[in-house]
C-alpha cells in the first residue's frame, strides 16, 4: 500500500491502492477478450460469477466500440 501512495503521489494523481489496481486488471483483462473462468483463475476465485460480479466493471470507451462492431455488422 506504501508503494502505491508513494507511486501515486509522485506522479500527481489522485491515492491508488492495490484493491483499485486489482479491479482495473481485471475489468481491462477481461474486456480485451479473456475468458471469465481464466480471470477467476488468475485472480485466484473459483467461482467466476464472483470475479465478473465483484470485479468487472466495463468502462464507457469498451461499451462504445461493442455498440460501433454491432452497427457495423
């Protein structure tokens, strides 16, 4: 935790905590295609509808570009 405050503040944003670091892994892994049972895997959880519950969040940016694949098509 020490390090990440230390990190953070030295390059000028706002407190991370390694909690905050494992959710943003999880949510980019994730939304770059792996599948759930090898998130939940990495994260060490054995049931993957925890990690997609408690961890996955889809940020705005990947919302938009499923929505521009489905318009294309």
């Amino acid at each position: 935790r020490y390090i990440c405050t230390k990190v953070s503040r030295i390059a000028g944003i706002r407190h991370v905590t390694p909690h905050m670091l494992r959710h943003t892994f999880a949510s980019r892994l994730f939304e770059s295609g792996a599948d759930l049972k090898s998130l939940a895997e990495i994260l060490g959880h054995t049931d993957p509808a925890f990690t997609l519950k408690t961890y996955v969040t889809v940020s705005q940016e990947h919302l938009a570009e499923q929505m521009r694949k489905l318009i294309r098509k």
